[in-house]
C-alpha cells in the first residue's frame, strides 16, 4: 500500500512538471507570434541622368604642335552602375525627324517585315531617338518629296525601289538624289543596287545606276558591334563601321546592312541594329570626339563638373579652322550601359549644342612638365589693338574639370598688336592632366593650353641597414626630381621631411633607433600626393667579428714561427710520377630529333604541355635525358646556343624571346609561338606567386583565368592564335590582354589610340574604367595578386 502511495505521488509530481513545461511552450510561441517582421532596407533612389554644357574651349598641345576641342559639362546621376558622356563635333545636323519607307508592296526577300518594323519602333524609343513609336512616319512614293531636310529615312525593303532611281519634276535629279541633297540619311536594308524591286516583289536590273552607289563584294568580319554578320557589299568610296557600311553623298548618307531582312537571326535582332545605328549616328562626319567616365553605382548619386578632351580628332588643327568647327555641331550621348545595348532599361539622352570655339592668344608648353623643374612657356596676347595698351596677365592651372590649382601672376605690360613673351614656370603638381589658362585681370581668356605630370617612379638607390640611412631615387618621366619638398616616415615611425636634391630624397632615422628587420615599408608624401615605397632588405652577408680576425692573425703568425724556426725532424720520400698520355676529345653529333625530343620530355617531366623552353632548360633537358656511353650529356652555353641558332635556321624551331619550342607544336597546338611564349612567361609568374591559374585551352571563358584571393580574373593573350579576339568583359572583374614584351604593349597601343572604329572606341572606355588592363609579361606586376 506504501507503495502505491509513493507511485502515485510520483506520477503526480511528472504530471505538473510537463504542463508546466508545455505551458511555457505556449506562452514562447504566443510571443514569438507578435514579434515583428525583420525590417527590410528599402533604398529610396530615384534614376537620374542629366547633363549640360557648362564651357567649350580649345586646347593647344605639345609645343602648339596641335589643338584639342574641349567641353566642360556638369552631370547629375543616381541609381545607375555608370555615366558615360561621349562627345562628337560633327561636321553635319544630326537627324531630327525619323521615317520609314512603306515595304508592303515594294520589297523583296524581307522576311516578317512588319515585325521588324515594330521591332525598329520600339527599339528606336527605348534608345530615345524618338519619344514614341508614332513619331515614326510612314511615307509611299508620293511622300517622299515633302520630307523635312536633315532627315532618317530607314529602308528594309530587301532591295532600293525602282521610283527611288526616277527623275522627278522633269528634272536631271532622282528621287534617291533630291533626298540626298536635303541631307536625308538613308538607313539601307537590302542587296546591291544592281537590281531593284517593282510593285509586287518583282526584280529588274537596275538601267540607271549612280556612279557614286558603286559598290563590291564583300564579307565583313563579325564584330560586337551589330547581331548583324552576313554583309555582301561595301561602298566603293566609303567606309565600315563593324558589319555596315556606309557613303557620305552630297548632303547626306546611305548606311547599307548589305543583305536581306532575313538574313538576321530575328526581327528582333534587325530591329535592335537599325535602332542602334540610328541612335549612334556613327555616319555623320566628326572633327572631334572624346569619352568621359563616371562610375557611379546602383543606390548611389553623383553630380559635379566633368572636363572632356576631344583628342580622337579627324582634322589638323590652325587658326583658320575655327570657322569650319564654329559651323559645325556638339552632339552629347549620354548613357549608363557600357556596350551600348538595350538591357535593363538603360537610358540614353542626347543633347545638341553650337560649338563657340575663339583664341586671343597662344601657349606654347612641353606635352610633359616635370614637378619643380624650370620650364619655359611661350605666352601670345592678342591685344587687337594698334596702340599700345595695358595688359596685366596672370597664367592659371586648373584639373581637367577646372578646379583652379594655382594662379602665377605675370610682369604689367603695354603693348598692342600681337604681343609675345617668354616666361619660366616652376610647377609642382601631381601626376595628372592639367590645363594652363592664360588670363587678363577680369580672368579674361586669352588661351588654353594642355600638359600632362609623369607618374612619379620610386627606386632605393642606397640602403645602409646598419646606419639606418636610405637613399630613394625619385623621378617623373625619367627626369630626376629636385627641389620638390617632402615628409617621410618607415613602417608607420620616425618621420621626417625635406627636399629632394638631384633626384634623391635622404633619409636618416634618428640616432640610437633599432636596426629594421625584414621589408622597409616607406610612407611619402610629396606633390599632394602619399606615395607608397616597400623595399624588400636583401640577406645579410656574413660579418667576423675585427676580435676573431685578431685572434686569427695572431695564430697565423704563430703558426709560420713554429714551422719555420724550428724545422721538424721529417723523412723525405719521393714518387716518380709518369707523363700521362693527353686524352682524347670524343665529338658528340646529336641529331635534330634527339634535341627536339627533350622538349617533349621536359614538359612531360613538369607536366605542362606546348611550353616553349630557355636556353638554360634545353641545356638541362639535354643533360638529364641523353647520354652517351652511358654518360650524361654535359652541354656549355655556346653550345646549345649553336644547337638552336641551327635548328631554327632549319625551320625545325621556331623562336621568340630566347624562347624556342619544335615547329610541330605549332600546328598541334594551334597556337604561334608568340601565344605559347606569352603563355609560358604567365606561368612561371603565378607559380612563382601561387596563385592557381587554368591550363592551356582550359578556359572556355579566357586565355587563361586566376583566382586571385577568392575573385575571379581573366586573362586574354594578344597574338592571332587567341580564341577570343572579342575581349571578355565581367562585372567586378578585371580582364587583362597580356603582350609578349614592352614594345609589343607600345605598338598596340600606338595603334589603338589611332583606330575609331566601334569596337575600339568600345574598348577605349573599358579601359579607361579599369575593367580592362594592359600587361607586359616581362613585367607583369600590374596583375593584382
């Protein structure tokens, strides 16, 4: 009975304990069911994009040796990733109304046309040629003759109608030439104009072809620029831009996608073309053009002054030009899309401004100026007067978006006429572009001029650890420095300050400092700039202490006067030794395919595939893997050095850089030896780094691609042999065109900056945003590691 008692207490005591914890349960739950929602941020951005005109003005250069247009504008963004402002002098009034031929009884080969031509509205909106798709006129043949002057006309009709050739009011002059002398462009969808296109598709030979429509065969390479890649003609005197291709005729133009409306992908495709061409107006003929960069970034705004160069220039700057450019037209694009591309609904704005270039005078300054250094400047006023008058310049320099730096005030004169001097100038400037402004004393422009700092090169030219004294080379454009003032300090201690003097900056830590272990990590703070200067301490050689050397002597001479005092008591023994016979070179012939054999064996031995070898690995690869009579081949440098000379006169290697791999990788590979010899010098360089890197042809997106700390970088080889000859661009990414050497680099970019072609220009502004970098393989550190 006790028992039972004491079991039935127990259950009891078990029976409050879980109703008290499943009451707590639901008081939690209760609870947690009125905590509130997690606050989400909300980011309240509107999208902005707007510009406006703020100054123009033009700059000499080099000596007067040339002239730049310059624009200084003002920009507002906000909750775009970038703003790009590409600025145009054109020589001709963009178009300001948009039309389309009528293409339902006239045309040939045109495929959907109707949704090609709402595709060509639709586009044409989203790139903000026009603000809807009923702005686009339709016009039939009797129409055409009341179009406004300075217009687009788009044609998709697969080949020109035959009214286009006919002469109108009793007249010499065709349709296609009347519309053509009002300035009309005229967008061109079709084949040559050896044929034409009747009411109801009908094809006839053209009778009355126009000399300036001559045209030939051609295929166009693809490109980034247009979906389009089928073209068949090329204007006999005109010019391409990616797939298209275009003449400037009398007042106007005929851009030509020389083939069917089917021959795209879509009408989609077609119409996303057309429109771009249309909002790019890459046909009208430019005095100037020059791109400014803003990054910006989605969630954030942005606003200020923006100066932009026109130096890509199509004309040769002097005096009397300055009507012609005057006479001409500032077309400003402004957009958030890197590749000028319909996506995520990116805007585009477009502004049109009159050009107001004039010049009171003249300044003649070197393209470079070394900070500190004495440089002469040739000052012209023109006072346009015959008697004299006071003048009272001072010479100013701004940035590039003309935030005044400094002013330096020039001697009263009085003069007239065109009056000239020459004053010496000691700038101390960062590196950067500037632009010096010739001014009156109401700040009056007479003239402008552009100049640019070299990057300033650090380089330790003397390191005593032991003292803790250092002295650091410094130098801008390869000239020493002097004269400019600084403050220093090492590895966040000891700071000091001083002058440079003859292009060495001195520096002394205090006396009683310990002693630097490892890197040197210098701070420097010159021009207005801090400068970064890590230099790596070589290992220290073995020092003996001057007492053991005492000691040492000491012993020496102890030692000589025990032996030769007191000589020992010693038995002389003699050995006759014979004349040994002189030994026998034995030459060793190698046939060419045991030398090129161990390139294979060395590459297979450090697992590696198409690398072209060093003298120095051919001599080792020789060593380790052939032998005669049982012996290894012990190679001298001469030697192999006459061993390759000859198999690369035979054509059996092929050679660049001392570096030499076998002809035969060559067509394995499917790569020259440029490609395999940049590809090999990348290698050594981010084994040495440890960085992990993908092998060759490995990479379906790049040459060679790195990971580099968690990101992802790209890496495109500049040889003929790469597979991407369109460059790969990745959002917060950095693509790198790696070059054999540094003259290589130099070519290119000599080129590059003389080319305006679309894709270059499209290239220009990646690489002006960091988004593509430029490498020397001889001296890759501008890779980020």
């Amino acid at each position: 009975m006790v028992n039972f008692k004491k079991i039935l207490a127990l259950i009891l005591i078990m029976v409050i304990v879980l109703v008290g914890i499943f009451g707590y349960i639901a008081v939690m739950l209760r609870n947690a069911s009125s905590i509130p929602a997690p606050i989400t941020a909300v980011h309240n951005v509107t999208t902005e994009l707007y510009s406006s005109m703020i100054s123009q003005n033009m700059l000499f250069y080099n000596q007067n040796s040339s002239a730049f247009p310059y624009s200084l504008l003002s920009y507002e963004a906000a909750n775009v990733p970038y703003a790009i402002l590409n600025v145009s002098l054109l020589g001709s009034l963009p178009p300001s109304n948009v039309y389309m031929l009528n293409y339902s009884n006239d045309c040939f080969s045109c495929g959907n046309a109707f949704a090609a031509a709402s595709a060509i509205k639709n586009d044409l909106v989203s790139y903000g040629v026009i603000n809807s798709g009923a702005s686009v006129g339709m016009l039939s043949k009797p129409d055409l003759t009341t179009i406004n002057n300075d217009s687009l006309l788009i044609i998709i009709n697969g080949l020109m109608p035959s009214y286009m050739f006919e002469y109108i009011n009793g007249t010499n002059e065709t349709m296609l030439q009347y519309l053509l002398n009002r300035g009309t462009s005229i967008i061109y969808v079709g084949q040559s104009f050896s044929r034409l296109v009747l009411p109801g598709g009908v094809v006839v030979p053209n009778s009355n072809n126009l000399p300036f429509l001559s045209t030939f065969s051609t295929s166009l390479p693809k490109t980034r620029t247009f979906y389009f890649s089928n073209a068949t003609f090329g204007f006999t005197s005109g010019k391409t831009y990616g797939t298209a291709s275009y003449a400037n005729i009398f007042n106007g133009s005929i851009i030509a996608f020389s083939n069917y409306l089917n021959s795209w992908g879509s009408p989609n495709e077609a119409g996303s073309d057309i429109a771009k061409a249309a909002a790019q107006e890459f046909w009208i003929p430019k005095y100037a053009s020059g791109i400014g960069f803003i990054p910006v970034g989605n969630y954030n705004k942005s606003s200020g002054n923006i100066g932009i160069i026109l130096n890509q220039t199509g004309f040769a700057y002097n005096p009397t030009s300055l009507p012609k450019l005057n006479a001409g037209y500032l077309r400003v694009a402004l957009y958030d899309n890197m590749t000028y591309n319909i996506t995520n609904a990116s805007i585009y704005r477009y502004y049109l401004y009159s050009p107001n270039y004039s010049i009171n005078g003249s300044i003649s300054l070197p393209a470079a100026i070394i900070p500190g250094a004495s440089t002469p400047a040739t000052l012209e006023v023109f006072t346009k007067s015959s008697i004299p008058i006071s003048i009272q310049p001072h010479l100013s320099i701004y940035t590039l978006n003309m935030s005044r730096v400094e002013t330096l005030p020039l001697q009263f004169f009085s003069a007239y006429g065109n009056f000239t001097f020459l004053k010496y100038i000691t700038l101390r400037l960062p590196p950067g572009e500037y632009i010096a402004r010739l001014e009156s004393f109401s700040n009056m422009q007479y003239a402008a001029a552009l100049f640019q700092v070299p990057k300033i090169k650090l380089s330790m030219s003397n390191a005593n650890f032991s003292s803790n004294v250092y002295n650091i080379a410094v130098s801008s454009g390869g000239i020493p420095l002097s004269g400019v003032n600084y403050s220093i300090s090492v590895n966040g201690l000891y700071k000091s300050s001083g002058v440079i003097s003859n292009g060495t900056l001195y520096y002394a830590l205090p006396s009683g400092s310990p002693k630097i272990n490892g890197n040197a990590t210098f701070a420097i703070s010159m021009l207005s700039r801090n400068f970064t200067y890590v230099f790596v301490r070589p290992s220290s050689a073995i020092k003996i202490s001057s007492q053991y050397i005492e000691l040492a002597v000491v012993a020496i001479i102890v030692l000589m006067m025990v032996t030769l005092v007191r000589a020992p008591n010693r038995d002389e023994f003699y050995i006759d030794v014979p004349n040994l016979p002189r030994q026998d070179k034995i030459p060793i012939k190698l046939k060419p395919n045991e030398v090129i054999g161990v390139f294979d064996k060395l590459n297979s031995y450090y697992h590696w595939k198409y690398m072209p070898l060093s003298k120095n690995e051919v001599r080792m690869a020789i060593a380790t893997n052939l032998r005669k009579n049982n012996m290894p081949i012990n190679l001298t440098y001469n030697n192999v050095d006459v061993i390759l000379s000859q198999l690369v006169e035979k054509n059996e290697l092929v050679s660049i850089d001392d570096l030499y791999a076998p002809k035969a990788w060559i067509d394995a590979s499917k790569h020259d030896i440029e490609y395999l010899a940049v590809f090999k010098k990348l290698r050594l360089y981010f084994v040495s780094h440890a960085l992990i890197f993908s092998d060759l042809d490995a990479s379906t997106v790049a040459d060679m691609t790195i990971v580099s700390h968690g990101e992802k970088l790209y890496v495109v080889i500049f040889s003929p042999t790469s597979r991407f000859k369109n460059i790969p661009v990745y959002a917060n990414s950095i693509t790198y065109i790696a070059f054999i050497n540094e003259d290589r680099l130099e070519e290119f970019k000599d080129s590059l900056y003389s080319n305006v072609s679309p894709d270059v220009e499209q290239l220009k502004l990646y690489i002006s945003a960091g988004m593509i970098r430029l490498i020397d393989v001889d001296n890759p550190d501008g890779i980020r590691i």
